[in-house]
C-alpha cells in the first residue's frame, strides 16, 4: 500500500481535513438552507439580512477572546468546544423551523450563538494547522486544506440546493448541526505533546501583548488595512451589485450561478496549484493576487458577456487561493506560535470591519451614481491599494525561509 506523502503523513493533519471537509461541507448547506428557512416563517428579504448580521455581529466580538483563549489551551479543545456550541444552535434552529415554531428573532438569536462559536473557532484553527506538520510542509499543508474546504463548500452548496427544494431547509439546518458534531467528535482523535504551563498574566493582558506585537509589525498591519477594504468591496460586490448586474443584463439568477460556480472551480483549481508551488516572495504574490478581483469587477462594470466573466470569475477564485496560502504560510513563519491565534483573531477583526457598511451602502451608492461606476471606482481602488502596498519595504523584501527538516507532530 502506497504511504502517504508529505503533509499527509501527519496524522493530525488528516483528522484536521477530514473535520474541516465535513464541517465546512455542512456548514455550505446551511448556507443555502437559513435565508429559506427565514422566507418560510413569513420573513422578508431584510430579515435574512439581520439574521445574517445577528451571526457576523457576534462573530466579531468574540473573535478577541477566541484569540486569547486558543494561546492559552490546546487549540484542538477550543475547537471542540466551538463545534459543540455551533452544533447545539444548529440543531435547535433545526428542530423549530421543523416544528413550524420559528420566528424571525429566535432564528436571530441562534444565529448569534452560531456566531459566537465561530469567532472561537477561527483563530483556534489559524493556529492549530501549522501543529499538524513540520515546518516543511506547512505551505502544501494549507494548500491542501484550501482544496479540502472549496470542494466541500462547492459539494455542500450543491446539496443543500436539493435538499432543501426536496424536503426543506430544516432538514438542511440538521445535516449541518450533524456535521459540526462529527467534526468535533473527530477532533478528540488529534495528539499533541502537552504544553507549556499557562501564562500567568490574565486575558487583558495577553490580549495588550498582542495588540503591541500586531502594531509593531508595519507589514502586517498594511496588508490587514488593504484586505480589509478588498473584502469589504468584494463582499458588496458578491452580495448585492453582482447579482443586480445578473437581474439587468444576463437574465437573472441562474447566470449569476453560472459566475460564482466558475469562481468556486477557479478556487479549487488555485489552491490545487499551491501545493507544488513555492514563491519565494510570500506576501508580493499575496498582494499581487488579490490585484487580480478588479478584473472581475471591471468585467461587471461594462458588462462582458457572461463567459467572459466568468472567464474573470476564474481567474479570480485562483488568485485568491493563491493569496490565502501566501497569507497563512507567511503569518505561520513569521508570528510565533504563543501569539498565532491572538494575531490572527486581530487580522479577522479588521478583515470584517468594513464589510457589513460595505454591504449595506452599496445599493444606495448604485442608484446615485450607477452600478457601472460603482464596480468600477472598486476596481480602481483595488488597483491603487496594491501600488501603495507593494512600496512598503518589508512587503517586498521578506523571504521565505529556508526548510528546516523535523520531525512529525
């Protein structure tokens, strides 16, 4: 029998991918299953915006104490505890919507504890990867991981389509409860060698140690001020003035499927090419990729046709996944893993910050001044975020560092 290669040696690294395939796959029905289940209960279109801020709200306030926690206690038991936390909303929002007894403000509710959970989870699992591997194979590891994820998140999105048109989103909000559970079940098989003793300074303290460490680093801080405006355009542009560039000039929702299944294969095709890949210059090819969205946001703009945009869509998916393992293999080398979780809870933070203003004065924005020239003026300032960025020194000048074989983990 043929032994598994590099990054999938490790053990843990495999039950790391099989509980963020099933968690994430699970998670991608209830995406499509929660704005049903809201419309089912009586629900209107801003209802299912609330609902979804009530989670995002929730996720980010959390997130600091996620960070703080997950360097303090071994990160594969936060995650188990997040998972807990989001099964347990996700099986109650299940049961009520399957119950007929939901309404608009439970559903906000649980979705703020499901938000809670994730803004536990996240840094747990930002720090978490890079136990699984050597320092070798950490950039095929996050390539791999990446591959795992889009794939579920495509799968999982095709079938909660079905699922849902055949037997309704309650069922869709029950398969995730399900695989949230399993994730964490799986995540008890995971070993790690003990840690080091608990620092003896209180959260506050921890959280202020990070915080000087996040600002003392200028090419951290840079590239977390332009991710954060380049996902709050791209959050817009997904969210409302795609889908309205759809409505007016490709004929509606199923091209704007069309689009976004092409982003996700672009993604799964990105991330399938890092796992051989190796820039030297980690965060050049990190800014550079995420330069690359305003193709699609130009195409939008003039609009080209829909296979010419789709062609963008492609292109994107890929340099996206091309920034994400520059990014994690970049923040993995260069932050120290005691201040991995709480440095990456702040870089979540700020990558939130803008999106839910983003999502909501979009609309507005294109009234006054036209979809058009509202894709566009993203486009550009995208564009004009990568320039600035690139001259910071630091930015261009780190390298990736040279392997240093060990052992397993």
């Amino acid at each position: 029998m043929m032994q598994p290669r590099g990054a999938l040696r490790s053990r843990n690294f495999r039950l790391l991918m099989a509980c963020d395939v099933v968690s994430v796959g699970g998670y991608s029905v209830a995406v499509v299953a929660i704005p049903f289940a809201v419309l089912a209960v009586g629900g209107s279109a801003s209802d299912v915006g609330y609902v979804s801020a009530s989670s995002l709200v929730f996720l980010v306030v959390s997130l600091l104490f996620g960070g703080a926690v997950a360097d303090r206690l071994p990160r594969h038991k936060v995650i188990m505890v997040a998972n807990a936390l989001q099964a347990l909303a996700q099986a109650a929002s299940a049961v009520i919507v399957l119950e007929g007894a939901a309404q608009v403000g439970g559903l906000m509710a649980l979705a703020a504890v499901r938000g809670i959970g994730a803004g536990i989870y996240y840094p747990a699992a930002q720090g978490l990867l890079p136990e699984t591997v050597p320092v070798q194979d950490r950039a095929q590891a996050n390539a791999i991981n990446r591959v795992g994820r889009n794939s579920a998140q495509i799968g999982g999105s095709a079938l909660g389509g079905v699922l849902v048109g055949l037997v309704g989103p309650g069922w869709g909000l029950a398969l995730n409860a399900v695989s949230f559970a399993v994730a964490g079940a799986l995540r008890a098989g995971m070993r790690f060698p003990s840690l080091p003793p608990m620092p003896a300074n209180g959260m506050l303290a921890q959280l202020r140690e990070g915080w000087q460490d996040f600002i003392s680093r200028r090419w951290l801080w840079v590239f977390v001020l332009e991710f954060t405006c380049v996902l709050a355009i791209f959050t817009a542009t997904i969210s409302v003035l795609g889908p309205v560039v759809a409505v007016a000039h490709f004929g509606g929702a199923r091209s704007w499927g069309v689009i976004m299944a092409a982003y996700g294969a672009g993604a799964v095709l990105g991330g399938a090419a890092m796992i051989a890949a190796r820039p030297r210059r980690m965060l050049v090819a990190a800014v550079a990729s995420l330069s690359v969205f305003a193709l699609l946001l130009f195409a939008l703009a003039v609009p080209l046709p829909v296979p010419l945009v789709a062609a963008a869509a492609v292109l994107t998916g890929i340099c996206l996944e091309i920034f994400s393992v520059c990014w994690m293999t970049t923040m993995q080398q260069e932050i120290p893993a005691n201040m991995l979780s709480r440095l990456s809870s702040y870089y979540a933070i700020g990558g939130y910050a803008l999106a839910p203003a983003c999502v909501v004065v979009a609309a507005p924005l294109a009234s006054l001044f036209g979809t058009s020239a509202v894709l566009a003026a993203g486009g550009l300032i995208i564009a004009a975020l990568t320039a600035v960025v690139l001259s910071v020194p630091e930015i261009r000048n780190m390298r990736r560092h040279p392997p240093i074989l060990l052992p397993l983990p």
